[in-house]
C-alpha cells in the first residue's frame, strides 16, 4: 500500500515528464472496481452501463489510439494501456485489489488468456464465480 502510494506522488508530480505514467496511477489505487480489458464497440458500452450503474471501472486498452479511448478518459475512467494478457498489465489496473474483471477484447483467445492469467496468478480465486462469455 505505501509503495502504490509513493508511485502515485511521484507520478503526480512528474506529471509533464510521463503522462503515460501519470494516466494510469488512478487505476493502480483503486479498490473494489471492475476492471474491463479492451475498450472496443463491446467494452465501452459496458463501461458505460457500469459507471451507470455506481460501479468504479479501470479500463484496459492495448491500443493507444483506439477511436473510445478519449471518450472513456472524458467520463473519468482510468485506462491502462497495455496487453491485459501480461500480468505487469493486470497489475497497473490493480487487478489485486479488483471486485471484477471483463474481458471484451475483439479476440476469443485473448478473452480467454486475460481470464485463465487472472486466475493463475490467483487474483480470481476469491471471487466466487468468474464467467467466460464469447460474442
């Protein structure tokens, strides 16, 4: 807990240095929040119903260009960009500390990777149930 918070000073003070950085230290602080993994058609509706719903949503996006990335940061999300299959990725998002993860990439595989990574590094195993959907 100290060191995310040292991380997140740090990163707010070298805001002009690294944004990069900057952007994401929100989501490596936040606490019972869904974590959602591709921010394409799928993941921003979601995302939308969900900050909606009262929920607290980091995204994850492993294009930095991706046409719903602006539009997401404009409704206050925190986005990690990066591939939600490393687990170093996972882990900006703060996926230790995460209620839940969703997995809305455009590729199967690579829902079904973020879901079997999260669940071998045991972030998942005290979460009572964990689905898989395919579009």
């Amino acid at each position: 807990m100290v060191d995310e918070v040292v991380q997140f000073w740090t990163a707010l003070f070298r805001r002009q240095e690294r944004p990069d950085v900057w952007k994401a230290a929100p989501a490596s602080t936040s606490r019972h929040h869904v974590i959602a993994c591709g921010i394409g058609r799928v993941g921003y509706r979601v995302i939308l119903h969900l900050l909606r719903m009262g929920y607290e949503v980091v995204g994850v996006e492993q294009n930095p260009n991706a046409p719903f990335l602006s539009l997401i940061r404009r409704e206050g999300v925190a986005v990690v960009v990066g591939n939600a299959r490393q687990r170093d990725v996972l882990e900006k998002a703060g996926v230790r500390a995460a209620s839940a993860l969703i997995a809305a990439t455009e590729d199967d595989a690579a829902n079904l990777s973020i879901a079997l990574i999260a669940r071998e590094s045991l972030y998942l195993r005290r979460w009572k149930h964990w689905r898989v959907w395919s579009g």
